[in-house]
C-alpha cells in the first residue's frame, strides 16, 4: 500500500473518530444523512436497521465519501447478527474494490478472524 493512501484512509478514520466527540447535546453535531441513522442503529446494536440504512446511503452515494466506511460497517452488522457469509462477501469487495485504502486492511483482518 502506498504510504499517501495509508495517510489518506488514516486521517479520515481519525476524523470520523473526531466527530463523535464533537457532540454538545443528544444528537449528532453533524449529519451525513442516512450514514448518519445507519452509525445511529449500528451503535445502539440494531443492526438490521442499520444494514438498511448503509443500504440506502450506498444506492443514494455509490461513489460517495462514506461508501467504503459504510461498506465496512454493513459487513459489521451482518457479523453482529451472526450472518457471517454475508459479512465475508462484503469484506471481500472491500478489498477488490478499495485495495489502497486503510478500510481494505481492515477488511483483511476481519476475514482472517472469521476464518
């Protein structure tokens, strides 16, 4: 992986991370539409809605800013519901379809842990 790309996929895991923290009342300080309800459901371990939420962001923003990350956090949800061939499918086009991303690592891993 090419060490431009690693500080790119870096910096936005951090600043996504950021975001959290930017919090000053119940809601989010910031909206990123239905990636934002899908990361809502995923944190409160509703991972069916929030499956249909990552669902919706992707047909809304295939090319999208989020569509890895959102991508990753689909596989995720299918982990938490115990669907893990579903899980693996996804990692799977993570890494074919983002290969210079820091998600693609991520997603690498995830797949050497469910065997």
């Amino acid at each position: 992986m090419k060490m431009k790309e690693f500080l790119r996929g870096l910096f936005i895991s951090v600043f996504l991370l950021s975001l959290g923290g930017c919090r000053t009342g119940p809601g989010p300080a910031f909206n990123f539409g239905t990636y934002s309800q899908a990361e809502r459901f995923y944190e409160k371990k509703q991972y069916q809605k929030a499956i249909a939420k990552y669902e919706e962001y992707l047909r809304e923003n295939p090319e999208g800013n989020m569509a890895v990350i959102s991508y990753y956090y689909m596989a995720k949800s299918f982990e938490g519901l115990g669907q893990t061939e579903e899980a693996k499918a996804i990692y799977k086009k993570i890494v074919k379809d983002y290969p210079d991303l820091v998600w693609a690592d991520f997603a690498k891993t995830r797949l050497k842990e469910l065997g």
